[in-house]
C-alpha cells in the first residue's frame, strides 16, 4: 500500500449554532436577555413615578403651610395669567383740527369732539360722521372748552374750560344751558371731566398749589376730593371701575395713578421706557372686560392693562395698540378717548386732524 493510497478526509468545519430566539423575538444568545431588561426598565419608571408623587405632595403640604401661616390665598404666589383681549381699527373721521377730546351719547348717536386749532368749537356729529352743529357757549366767553363728557342719566354735555375757570353745560343739541355750580367761592381751573354709571361727576382741578380730583353727586353737591397729597400736577383722564376704584391719568407727571374708594393712592404706573410704561397718559377708559386703556401720547400707542389686584402696586400690563404714523390704525400724538355702551373705542388722534374708531 502506497502513500498514495492512504486518504486523510479533513474533520468537518465546527458550526456555530445560531443563538435561539426566544418568545419575544430577542436574542438569548449572548448578553442580559430582554426579559430582565424590561424588568429593569419598569422598576425605573416606577421609581420615577414615585419620585414625582413624592414632589407633588411635598409642594401640597408647602401650600397648605402657607395657608396656615400667612391665611392668605394661593393667587397671592401664583400670579394670574394674563389673557390678551385686544380692540382693533374700524374707520375714522374727519373734519376736526387739532381735536383733544371726545365723548359719545349713550347710544352713540352723537360725538362731541373738542378742537385746539381753527375754530376751536366742539363739534357735534353723527355716528357716520356727519357735522351736526357745535356746543353754544354763553354770550362774553372767550375760552374754549378742552374736555367733554355726556351725562348717562340726561344726555346732557359737559365741557370743561380751563382758561374761564368753568364747566359749561349743554343739550344734546348743543343750545346752551347753564353753567355748573361747582359750590365753592374758590376760583377753579377744571381740566379731565367723566361720569360713573351712577351719574357721578368727576373733575379734575389744577387750581393752587395741590391739584385734586372732585366728585359730585347726581344732583350737583360735592361728595368729596381726592388727590392732594398725591403730588397731581395735571389729572386729564378720570375713569372708575366697578369696585368704585378711581384711574386718574396725570399728564405731566407720565403716570396713571389709582385712587381706592376711599380716596388713598393704591397704585401707579410710573413714567418709563420699558413696556408697561407711559410717556404722557391722557385718555382713560375700561371696557366691558374690565380692562383699562390709556392713550398715551408720546408714544401715539393705547396701552391695555389688566384691573389693579390687591397688593399690586399697579393693574398689569397687558399689551399695547397702535403705533406712530399716518395710516389707518395709527396715530399722531392722540389724547382724549371715549368708550361707548356698545364698546366703540373713540380715540381723538390730534396729530392726523381725524377721530379714530376701534372695537373688540
């Protein structure tokens, strides 16, 4: 037997068996099987839910410690959120010069614009726009009305006149009716003029050395005077709202100042370039939603702010309106500002001779 009949057949190549498979679809082949993983993976969410349980009631027995500590309410450190309800332009008007202010009838049939420039009458409209005729003044009065405002119980139109010291007082018409007996020998120098839903009368007063703000009843007497030791110097916009809280825009000084029922200075928003801030505040509203809203002038914007909280030092801010320009929805140095029952915003733009109208 030769070498060459000797055969030597090569041992068979080892396999490597495939990994099994187990139930799952995973591999148990090699590794942690997927089993005890997920066993894994669900003992941490439950750990992390119990973690987050364990914060939840340690933030509840804060809250209730406060509670029981200060008895003051939980919106006291978690501040309101603001909800941003905002008007927008509708049209405007035209035919006035240099208007400063402007009121409205209860139905909004008429407007009164008052005028710095040309024939410094106030002007009578219809709602459409159309010039009705203009407030008669008595005979020797050589002043011109800078305010307005209409009296919810009897239509009646009151302007105020600076330069004569007097409030003059008009039909709906315009025919002259008298002038209102302000109950004092004092020589006053009324400015900013408003009503309440109640017929309240609201003057500003920048006679002497400490400007108030008076209230007088719905039959003319004196209720009482505010705002002499809050260093007024201007008080041109007077607007209430339902909690009898008074919003007094002082002009001069740059600020809205808020009154309490009482009479006590409650809060401001002080004069400033950041936004909340004001430049020169005139007009002054509320709307039906409880918001304030203040022309300010020097910067041709209405700011919107949220009602005056307790504690606050101020309402909040909530947004602003309009900007500079001469395109519709925007405005030249505006000042006076109505807000009628049917929640038209009527806005005297000053700079582009024109009454602006805006609306939710």
């Amino acid at each position: 037997m030769t070498a060459s009949d000797i055969s030597v057949e090569a041992p068979a190549a080892l396999e490597t068996p495939a990994p099994a498979i187990d139930a799952v679809g995973g591999s148990q082949g090699a590794g942690v099987p997927p089993i005890i993983d997920e066993e894994r993976a669900g003992s941490r969410r439950k750990k992390i839910l119990a973690l987050l349980l364990a914060l939840l009631f340690l933030l509840l027995a804060l809250l209730a410690v406060w509670y029981m500590v200060f008895r003051k309410p939980i919106a006291d450190i978690i501040p309101p959120a603001v909800v941003k309800i905002l008007p927008s332009y509708q049209y405007s008007l035209s035919g006035v010069t240099k208007p400063q202010d402007v009121a409205a009838s209860a139905d909004g049939s008429r407007l009164y614009v008052t005028q710095t420039e040309g024939t410094q009458d106030t002007v009578i409209f219809d709602k459409t726009g159309k010039q009705l005729g203009t407030l008669q003044l008595p005979q020797g009065v050589n002043g011109h009305p800078l305010y307005v405002a209409v009296n919810p119980k009897d239509g009646l139109v009151y302007a105020s006149d600076r330069r004569d010291g007097a409030v003059f007082i008009c039909n709906p018409d315009g025919t002259y009716v008298k002038e209102f007996d302000h109950g004092s020998t004092n020589v006053w120098q009324p400015l900013g003029i408003s009503f309440d839903a109640a017929g309240n009368l609201f003057v500003g007063d920048v006679a002497g050395q400490a400007p108030v703000v008076h209230e007088f009843g719905p039959d003319g007497k004196l209720i009482r005077d505010f705002g002499a030791t809050s260093s007024l110097t201007s008080p041109s916009g007077i607007a209430e709202d339902a909690n009898g809280n008074v919003y007094v825009s002082d002009a001069n000084n740059g600020r809205l100042v808020v009154f309490s029922p009482t009479g006590d200075l409650i809060g401001q928003i002080a004069r400033g370039v950041a936004d909340g801030n004001l430049g020169l505040p005139v007009g002054v509203a509320l709307d039906d939603k409880g918001q304030i809203l203040v022309v300010d002038s020097a910067a041709s914007t209405i700011q919107v702010y949220s009602p005056i909280q307790s504690g606050a030092t101020g309402p909040l801010f909530v947004d602003k309106v309009g900007q500079q320009g001469t395109a519709n929805g925007q405005f030249l140095y505006p000042n006076g500002m109505h807000l009628d029952a049917q929640g038209r915003i009527y806005v005297a733009d000053y700079g582009n001779d024109r009454l602006q109208v805006w609306s939710y």
